[in-house]
C-alpha cells in the first residue's frame, strides 16, 4: 500500500530563515511525487513535481529514494509563502493521488 | 473563472437524507476527479472517470456513494442516507491526459455538514 506521511502539522518560521518541509512516502514502484499548496481561501494548486525538477517560488524539491523523502525547501522564506502544503504521490499515469496530512507553513514578520 | 466549479459551495443536511454535488471540469479535460478531505486530513481519492468512463471506483467509501459523468462533460457524486462521518470537504478535479502524469486543477470543494 501507498503512504505519505508529513510529520509537521505545522512549521513557523521568520521571515527571511530558510524553510524545510518534510516528506516520507511508502511505494514500493516508481512513484510520481507532488506538493500541491493551498493558500488561504484559495484552491488547492500544484506547486511542483518530481519530474520536472523545476523550481517554483523559490522551491525546489529532491527526490530521494534511498530514504523515501521528497522534502520541499527554500533558502529565504517569504510572508505570501504562508500556506498548507501537501505531498503526493502518484503510483501510474492517472493522478490518483494520495496526499499526506499536510503541513502548515507559517512565515512571521 | 474557467477552472473546475463545483456546485454548491455548502450543504447542509440531516442525517438520513441523500445529497447530490456538482462539478464541471475545465471544458477540454478528459479526466475527472473526486476527493474528500476531512478536517485536518488531506484529500483522499475517491473514484474517477476518462470522458463518461469510470475507472476506478473501489475506493468509494461505501455502497452510499456514487458518481456519473454521462456524458464525460459535468460529474455529479451523490451519497445516500448521509451519515454525520460524511461531513466533509468534497473536492473535485480534472486534467487534460494524454498518457504519464498530468496536472490536476481543483475545484474549490462542496463543505458538506451532516446534522
């Protein structure tokens, strides 16, 4: 079975500290691996993805598979970062996703 | 707004009544999407269609619950005698696939309460 698991409910940060939002996943073939964020009373939204190895607002994201980790970083956060943060993952062509429990990014002044 | 909408917003309704939600996908995405998300979760795959197909549905939580998409356009999932576990956010997304992983657009999500 897949899993995802983020083990921060919530992460708060200064702003200007660097950022690191932690993902574990469970898969035992080649996952396709997400972080979708949700900012405040807006939808859900991709931000990036594996594949792609893009960096998107500043973040970058390096998946492991020694260690079953897609952690999301930023060197500087930013307040407009302050956001829910998903991982997912994905087992075949289709985004059947499965999501993690989410992490709570908080950016303070 | 041309992205994925989803109908109505909120819904409240006693225990024991059946309730139908909405969503209309962007208008040339193929692929459908149902999700719930309960508070403090993330979202959790429900079902989804290619066009009016319905490939996957094992993962509907119960015999209550069902989705069409007639005519592979707008998707409707309705639950029958609501429970107070189904209040939740039901979340609806769609993309465009032509094979490999593609991005998946949210919808805003249907809050449903069960009272």
């Amino acid at each position: 079975a897949q899993r995802v698991t983020q083990p921060e409910k919530l992460l708060s940060v200064f702003k200007g500290a660097p950022v690191e939002l932690k993902c574990n996943y469970s898969y035992s073939g080649s996952p396709e691996l997400f972080w979708y964020v949700q900012y405040s009373r807006q939808r859900l939204q991709l931000l990036l993805r594996h594949i792609s190895r893009e960096s998107i607002k500043g973040f970058t994201a390096d998946l492991n598979k020694g260690e079953t980790s897609f952690h999301l970083k930023k060197p500087f956060a930013q307040e407009e970062d302050s956001a829910m943060y998903y991982c997912a993952l994905s087992s075949n062509a289709g985004n059947m996703l499965t999501f993690g429990g989410g992490t709570r990014l908080m950016v303070k002044p | 707004d041309t992205g994925v909408s989803q109908n109505p917003r909120h819904k409240i309704t006693k225990r024991g009544q059946n309730v139908t939600f909405r969503c209309d996908p962007i208008s040339e995405h193929n692929r459908l999407y149902w999700y719930r998300q309960t508070l403090g979760q993330g979202p959790e795959f429900l079902t989804y269609f290619q066009n009016e197909a319905q490939l996957e549905k094992s993962r509907l939580l119960s015999d209550r619950f069902s989705a069409e998409r007639p005519k592979g356009s707008f998707s409707t999932l309705e639950i029958q005698r609501t429970e107070q576990g189904d209040s939740a956010m039901y979340l609806c997304a769609s993309s465009y696939w032509t094979g490999g992983n593609t991005e998946a657009f949210f919808g805003q999500g249907t809050r449903l309460t069960v009272v």
